[in-house]
C-alpha cells in the first residue's frame, strides 16, 4: 500500500495579521519501502510538510491520505491513535525522556501500546542490538552522545513497528561523521525492516543517500526523482 498521497495540500499560518502560505497546493506520492529525502532551504516548508504527513497538523486545502486513510475524514481521537499506531517519528533535537534509560525510551511506545512484558522486552532488545547499543540499555540520554541519543531515538520510532517513519533533520545537530552514520543506520533499517523513511534535511550529504527525493522551496514542490537503484 502507498504510504503517503498528498493532493493540493496547502497551509497557511496566521501569525498577527500576516497571513504566512507555508504549502502551497502540493502533490506528492511516496512509494513503499523508499528512503526518500525531503530538501530544500529553511523556510522552504520541510517541517510543515513531515507535520502534514505525520498527522500532527491537519491542511487548510487538500487531501492527505497516509496508509490508506483520509486524515480528514478522521476525529482527532481516532488520528492521534492511528498516529501512535502507524507512524514512527525522529527528531532533530532527539526528544528522549532524560530521567528514563535508553531501554526504557525505546519501550515508552509499548507501554502506551499495551504490549505484553515479554514481547517488549524481546522487541526492544532487538532494537537496542539493531542500533549498535546493546550494551547501553542501562544509560540514561545525558550519559550518551548525540549520536548515540539519535540511535535511541531510532530505535524508539521504529519499536512498534510502524509503516511509516518521519524523521525532521535528524541530522542537524550532528557532526558530519556522525550524521553520516545515522544515515546509514536508517538507510539499513529501511532495507531490513521494509518499513517506509522520509527524512527531512538541508544537508546535500543526507540528500545523497536517497532512493527517492522531493525538492521544497517556498511551499512549492520543485523537481521531484526516484533513483534508478532504487
Ligand atoms: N507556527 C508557525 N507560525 C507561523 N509561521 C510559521 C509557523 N511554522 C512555520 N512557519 C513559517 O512557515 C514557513 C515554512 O516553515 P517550515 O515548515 O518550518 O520550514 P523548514 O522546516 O523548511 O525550515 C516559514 O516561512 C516559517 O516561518
Ligand atoms: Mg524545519
């Protein structure tokens, strides 16, 4: 199934009086099982778009189907549940909880999931060995680096198993090594987990690892390519 169609989406926001077009009339489609990369310049409307496919924000125009639902079609119950069941989300600044250890951030989405004991331990041992951090389950995020924290952070969106995983920047407060790692890190997953990516960056270096990539300025889909290897 198409993970992600957007039709004429456009969002607006009202800051005071100035009205600010954020997206303007975009249509994409994501294929399943890419690593598509989202660039384009700050302000270019990135964030926006990942909050519209994300369903964290709703359009003013437009349709958004994500996994074969029409998110407008959905109360904003039943969208955060469909969210929390379907969609894995990275974050630029990592967003893990600090008085929890790295096991128990990556399991955070389970307990909310209402997964049995045992198939969350056997879920997030899996991950915690996916990432390179077996032996760091016990380490609270302060006592990581941000690379390592990144990690974390992967391994949380992806416990649950989502079809989806949206990661805004992930990179930007990343060494280029590092970052570079965590690219290559999500790229793997998306391979061995079949699971859909759409990163997020300004970075030509994470645009280069892309199956597939979608080029934003000023609200407005530019140009748009799927790799041949792809
Ligand atoms: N909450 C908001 N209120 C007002 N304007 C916003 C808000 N969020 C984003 N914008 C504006 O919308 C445009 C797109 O922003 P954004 O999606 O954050 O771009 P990017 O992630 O590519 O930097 C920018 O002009 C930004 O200033
Ligand atoms: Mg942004």
């Amino acid at each position: 199934m198409q993970p992600v169609s957007l039709r004429n989406v456009s969002k607006v926001y009202h800051l005071d009086a100035v009205e600010v077009a954020a997206l303007n009339a975009v249509s994409l489609d994501i294929e399943a099982g890419r690593f598509t990369v989202i660039s384009g310049p700050s302000g270019s409307g990135k964030t926006t778009l990942l909050n519209l496919i994300g369903c964290i924000d709703r359009p003013d125009r437009g349709e958004v189907v994500v996994a074969g639902q029409a998110v407008q079609a959905m109360t904003d119950d039943a969208l955060s549940d469909f969210r929390a069941r379907h969609i894995g989300f990275v974050f630029q600044n990592f967003n893990l909880l600090p008085v929890l250890s790295a096991y128990e951030n990556i399991e955070y989405p389970l307990l909310l999931g209402k997964v049995a004991p045992a198939e969350r331990r056997r879920r997030v041992r899996d991950l915690l060995d996916a990432v390179g951090l077996a032996e760091r389950g016990d380490s609270r995020p302060g006592q990581l680096s941000g690379g390592q924290r990144q990690r974390v952070a992967i391994a949380r969106a992806l416990v649950h198993a989502p079809a989806l995983v949206l990661a805004d920047e992930p990179t930007a407060n990343l060494d280029r090594q590092t970052g570079a790692s965590i690219i290559a890190l999500m790229h793997t997953l998306q391979q061995e987990r079949g699971v859909s990516i759409v990163v997020s960056s300004h970075d030509p270096h994470v645009q280069a690892a892309a199956d597939a990539s979608v080029f934003i300025r000023d609200g407005l889909i530019v140009a748009s390519k799927e790799e041949a290897a792809a």
